[in-house]
C-alpha cells in the first residue's frame, strides 16, 4: 500500500463522524512535504486540521510508515486550487467560477446547476456591437481541464 492510500484510509477513519468533512487531495512530495488538504462543506476550522494532523501523523509514526524525515501538513484547499470533487462543485453553487476545458475554450460564469454528470454555468455574452445577454452553457465534467472560484472585491467608494 502507497503512503496516499494509508493516509487516506486515516482521514477518513478521523473524520467518519463528520459527515460535513471531506478529503480532497493528499500529495506526498520527493522533498518529505505529505499535504493532506480538506474541506467541508460550511468551511474548515483549525481544530480540525489539528485533530486530523495529531491522529495522521501519531499513526504514522507508531507504524514507521515513512523511511525519510517529513513535513505534514493539513489545510482546507487555497482559493487558486482548483475544484477536484463534486461536493466542492456543490459547495460553491451561486458563485462565479473560471472553467477551463480540455479543448482550450474557458468560460466565467455563474454555477446555477450541478448534477453527476456537469453543471450548468450562466455565462454574461456581449459580442461587438450587440448588447450583453446571459447564455447557459451545460458543461460535462469530462471535458473539463481546471474550474477555480472567482473571488471578486468590491471597491466603495469611501471617503476619509
């Protein structure tokens, strides 16, 4: 067994009972970095992240499973890491998200619909000369290469 798959199989023995918890990614890096990245679905607090780090790496050490000196870290995934799983999609519904697909097109829009297949995205199309229009685009997860959350702030217009 890979050290992803135990380490795997130790997140979800630790977060069984938290059924708003869900694993997204664990990498194991040449360097000895192991990135253990969570969610869920109204956010991650840092006691979690803690309890799932202290029972990883507890059980690791106890088994000796790694041969080299390591980094463990535990997080919930950076605004510039891209969605990997269907109940991220689920999370962000409402928001706006940059799409790119596999054949190079990409789209922003506004995620209005996610089901096991794709998700339908409300796109605002303005082509030279016409005005603006929204367009749903139905988009399979298969064709998709990368979806990252669009974060937006809004300036006002504050005086001192």
């Amino acid at each position: 067994m890979c050290i992803e798959e135990r380490v795997q199989r130790l997140v979800e023995e630790k977060i069984q009972d938290r059924t708003d918890l869900f694993l997204v990614d664990i990498k194991m890096y040449a360097d000895g970095r192991l990135i253990i990245l969570i969610d869920g679905d109204n956010g991650v607090d840092i006691k979690d992240c803690v309890a799932i780090s202290r029972h990883v790496g507890f059980h690791l050490e106890e088994e000796n499973a790694i041969d080299q000196a390591y980094n463990l870290e535990v997080s919930s995934p950076g605004i510039d890491t891209p969605l990997s799983s269907l109940r991220q999609y689920n999370k962000n519904l409402n928001r706006m998200l940059s799409v790119s697909l596999k054949d190079q097109h990409r789209y922003e829009g506004k995620l209005v619909a996610i089901n096991e297949t794709g998700i339908k995205l409300v796109v605002n199309s303005k082509k030279k000369g016409q005005k603006a229009h929204l367009v749903e685009h139905d988009i399979l997860f298969d064709q998709i290469a990368e979806t990252k959350v669009l974060i937006s702030f809004i300036k006002r217009n504050e005086q001192y």
